[in-house]
C-alpha cells in the first residue's frame, strides 16, 4: 500500500493510525488510505483527518507500522 500524506500533520506530531476504505474480502479485498488518526492528549480517543468519505465498502482503522513505512519508500 502507497503512503499518501494528504491530511496536514498536527505540528510536531505524526499520526499512529491510518484509516483506510475497504471494498472486498480476503486477498482480493482493496484497501484505500482516506485519512489519519492521532490519540486524544487524554488516552481516551482519537481525532480523525478524513479525506475522503467513503460511499461503499468499510472503514479500517489500524497502527502505522514499519513496514507501511517501508513499503512507501
């Protein structure tokens, strides 16, 4: 999966999660990065930057890994 950077990044601080459309099941399933999450100061929650709204399909939100580190590289 592509890293796309289209949400602004909070200053100083970088999203721990990305959301993401997903249409399908299993490996034929396609995922589409909309958006970004970062923890509430709190612990209690996240603010979402979503970029795109998704009609179909289902949100996915999951931790930035290395490897999607890696894989936009």
């Amino acid at each position: 999966m592509a890293k796309l950077n289209l949400q602004p990044t909070l200053p100083g601080r970088k999203p721990t999660h990305r959301l993401y459309r997903v249409l399908g099941d299993g490996k034929t399933a396609i995922w589409t990065p909309i958006g970004a999450a970062w923890p509430n100061k709190d612990g209690l929650g996240f603010s979402l930057q979503c970029d795109a709204i998704p009609l179909h399909g289902r949100l996915v939100l999951r931790a930035i890994t290395d490897r999607e580190d890696a894989e936009a590289a």
